[in-house]
C-alpha cells in the first residue's frame, strides 16, 4: 500500500502495463507527503522509482526499529523526529567547556 499520494503514482506507473493481474490498495483519505527528513523536498519524488519486494528506510536511526505503512507512515516518521528532538534537547552536552 502506498505511503502517500507520490509514491501511488510511482507503484500506478511501475505496475500499470505488466501482464496479469495487480492489486493496489489505498487509503480512502488524502495523507500528507512524506518529506525528506530536515528538508521541504518529498520523499518520493520525481526521481523516485518504485521496487517491488524492496523495503524503503524512510529515517536512519539506531535507537529503535518503527516500522509501517500507509497513512501511519507520516504519522510514524513525525513521531520518531519529534521524539529524536526532545532526547536531543534533555540530553546533557558531552562537549568539553575547556
């Protein structure tokens, strides 16, 4: 299932004339992009090409494994920068004052 509006064009154009039967399920409601993290560029944009069988890391990180999909996939990665920021900001420095 799509993770948002951009990445449904790039499954639509990848499946759409291959021989045989293929399913493409959708939300019923509009998601909002998903965005490159710490830019305004989409996530899956012009130059994105949809592979099947393959996953997509949407944020590296080594705290903690999310996964998802579909409209939980912006929600997803909000959450995890969100929380990224607020154990930045309560994490004392280990820079030296020297």
């Amino acid at each position: 299932m799509p993770a948002d509006g951009a990445q449904m064009h790039a499954i639509v154009d990848k499946v759409f004339f291959q021989h045989g039967c293929r399913f493409i399920f959708s939300t019923r409601s509009k998601t909002p992009y998903l965005l490159k993290e710490g830019t305004q560029d989409r996530f899956y944009g012009p130059d994105y090409v949809f592979e099947p069988g393959v996953d997509e890391v949407i944020r590296e990180g080594t705290d903690l494994w999310v996964v998802s999909s579909v409209d939980h996939c912006w929600s997803r990665a909000d959450g995890a920068a969100t929380e990224r920021c607020s154990t930045a900001a309560s994490t004392p420095s280990t820079a030296s004052t020297r």
